[in-house]
C-alpha cells in the first residue's frame, strides 16, 4: 500500500513541486505556504534527471512523465531534503491523457529506487485521491484561480518586453517584484475581483515603463503539450535560445489549457450525459475565466501599449474544419487551434513541441501541419521532437534553420 500523506505531516514534512511554469508555479508554492504547508519548487536539472527517469519509469512512458518523476527522484538522492519528512506533489487533470496516470507511475517508482515510504500528493479539482491528508480549501482554491489570471498576465507582458529591453535583466526582476507583492496582498485577504482589476491596470503602467528597442524581430510561436510546451526542463530551455537567437517568443496561454480542459467536461456532458450539478458547477467556472479573460484582454487593450492574448472562444472557433472538439485527449483539438491562432494573428513561425510517448500530440499536432500549411502557406511550421535520446544541438538546428527561412521571408 502507498505512503498517504496525513493531517500531521503539515507541520513536519517539506512539499517538493515538480517545475512547470516558471511564473504560475512560484505562486502555487508561495500560496501552499500561505497555508500552512512547507513547500519547495524544483530546479534541479540536466543528465541526472533524464537517467533516474530512465532508471525508474517504462521506456515506453512519454517522456513529461519520465522528467518529471526523473526531476523528483534526482532531488530526492541529492542529500538536501530529509528522506523521512518530504512529500511529493504532482497535478492530475482527470483527463484520458497519461498525465492522470503520472502519480501512479510514479509512486511504482519510488518503490524501485527505494522511496516506497515517501507520500504523494495529487494536486487535483477532479475528486481524486479524496483520502489525502492535503485539502484544497476554499480560500486556497480563490487563490489559486487569481494566481492563474496573474500569471497569465505577468507571463503574457513579459514575453514582450524581454526581447527588447535596454536594461537586461529589469523585466525578470520587475516580475519578482510584482509575484512578491501579490503573494502580500493575497496573504492579507486581498483577493477581492476590484483588487485584481486595480492590480491589473498597475502591472500594465509599470510594463509599459520599461525602456525597449525599436528593432524588429522575428516572432516564435511555441505550442505542443503543456509540459514540454512551457517546462524549461522539458525543451531544453527553449525559450532562452530562442531570445539568444534575436526572436520574441509567443506562448498561447495556461488559462486557454484550463479553460479547454473545463470545455472537455461540458461538451462529453452534452455528448452522454452525466450528473446535472457537476456540470452546471464546471459551467460556472467556465464563464468565471472566460469573463475575466475578457476583462485582461481588454485592459490590455486600453492601455495600448501591449498586444493581448487571443480570446478562448474565438480561438475555439478557428478549428472548424480541421478536428473536431470531442477530439479532446491530451492537448486535443487545442493544440491545432493555437497553431491557428498564431497564424491569424501574424505569427507565421511556429514550433511544435513534440514529446516522445505523447500520442495525441502527433496527431493534433504534427498530424494537423500539412492541412495547416495548405490552407496557411504563408506559415512556417516546424515540429520538434523531445525524448531522451534527442541531442540539444540537433533540436536547436533544425530552429535555426526555421529562424532561416523565416528572416528570408520577412
């Protein structure tokens, strides 16, 4: 039987959480903290994490599982953390894709490299794992949603800002600042929706400070699934080389994946059925985001400065005509829809992340691209493969000569 983690471990035991999104991720353990929970975010990378990944989970798993779990059991022999007081956190979504087997395999793993006692923690609003010592309050979850739409906008901005600062360094120190002050407000009970709105309209003036070039460069999309998507871990800190290489990445956004993955309930509710209550509760969600994407698009639009992210329901129906919704595991029908959105919004240059073991992705994903590129042939679509045996210098080739194509063109 796995170790659970109980009531009396908050008080005893460090919480390690696997790294995904550099900006969400800081404020999920900020909050965690807030409540109580000693919680720690996990950087440590490299060969290590890919050979206990190896080491300990089926080569036949995708590989965001391998890294992940490599990620935790590196941590857990490297000598820093008490064996006997750490927990492990992983999220689950409920969805079809293996990402809702991870804690599975990795509890299998920890067996094999001798963790068996250390507990495991779902991070979920699926209803599993009920019997866990670790609970979701409802104060934690308001939280938990502001820090979504803060993240959004901080990670959104930001991308537009960093590849032109003059003074390097102050639009990543201007993000610390702004994660540490919402952390205080949201500490002092300050999760009021004025609150964000006034926060939003604050962010946005001290952004639109900074000091930018006026040189033009080539714009990157970056979509594939979310964790080799947006993990530096995962894509060999794709977005770092992709600024070393003069370009101004553009990520389609986390709340679009949340909002989607709300949209997956709604639509098999409508397709078979189900408990009348639950999806009434998911359709409230559901228009709580798109309300307040709404609201952060047309702030952005206000202040004029910055461009904003695309609108969930618009981007939803631009895949008409290439897959339908239903088509909904793993990144599903999304993944084709971003693409499409970058391209309708002039980012004709996109990477598709593409992980070994992820079957979904390669068919939304390298799958949808000669459809794509048919009825879009001003678009540049490369696809990039992640999976242990894929050398750092190999992937960042075949973008160069993407990046070569697309400066010929421009």
């Amino acid at each position: 039987m796995s170790a659970k983690f109980t009531t009396e471990m908050k008080k005893t035991h460090t919480i390690l959480v696997p790294g995904m999104l550099p900006i969400h991720f800081e404020f999920l353990v900020r909050i965690l903290r807030m409540h109580g929970y000693n919680a720690e975010l996990l950087a440590n990378d490299g060969k290590n994490v890919v050979d206990e990944g190896l080491k300990n989970v089926h080569n036949d798993t995708c590989f965001p599982a391998l890294l992940v779990i490599g990620q935790m059991i590196d941590a857990l022999k490297s000598g820093k953390w008490d064996t006997e007081k750490v927990a492990l956190m992983i999220t689950q979504t409920g969805g079809g894709c293996r990402a809702s087997n991870y804690i599975f395999l990795l509890r299998k793993a920890l067996k094999r490299a001798g963790f068996e006692h250390i507990p495991v923690i779902s991070l979920n609003f699926s209803g599993l794992e009920k019997d866990s010592g670790f609970a979701v309050t409802k104060d934690m979850t308001k939280e938990l949603l502001s820090a979504i739409l803060y993240g959004e906008l901080l990670m959104h901005i930001s991308n537009q800002t960093r590849p032109y600062e003059l003074t390097k360094g102050e639009t990543d120190a201007l993000i610390q600042r702004w994660v540490e002050r919402i952390c205080d407000e949201i500490s002092q009970g300050q999760r009021s929706y004025k609150k964000l709105k006034n926060d939003t309209n604050l962010i946005l003036e001290d952004f639109g400070k900074i000091a930018l070039s006026g040189e033009k460069k080539v714009r990157v999309g970056v979509v594939g699934e979310i964790y080799i998507k947006f993990s530096p871990l995962g894509n060999n800190n794709l977005e770092a080389f992709l600024l070393s290489e003069g370009c101004e990445v553009v990520l389609p956004g986390f709340l679009d994946f949340c909002l989607y993955c709300i949209n997956d309930v709604l639509v098999e509710h409508k397709k078979y059925g189900g408990s009348l209550k639950k999806r009434l509760i998911y359709w409230l969600v559901y228009k709580f985001f798109l309300r307040r994407q709404t609201n952060l698009i047309n702030a952005i639009k206000k202040h004029g400065k910055f461009r904003p992210m695309g609108s969930f329901s618009h981007t939803k129906k631009l895949v008409s005509g290439y897959v339908d919704e239903t088509m909904n595991m793993g990144e599903g029908w999304l993944l084709t829809a971003e693409m499409l959105e970058l391209i309708e919004s002039g980012v004709n240059n996109v990477i598709c992340t593409q992980p070994f073991g992820c079957l979904p992705n390669h068919i939304v994903g390298r799958g949808m691209m000669k459809l794509i590129k048919e009825r879009n042939p001003q678009s540049n679509i490369v696809s990039i493969d992640y999976d242990p045996g894929a050398t750092k210098v190999n992937q960042e080739n075949r973008i160069k000569l993407m990046l070569s194509n697309a400066r010929a063109a421009s």
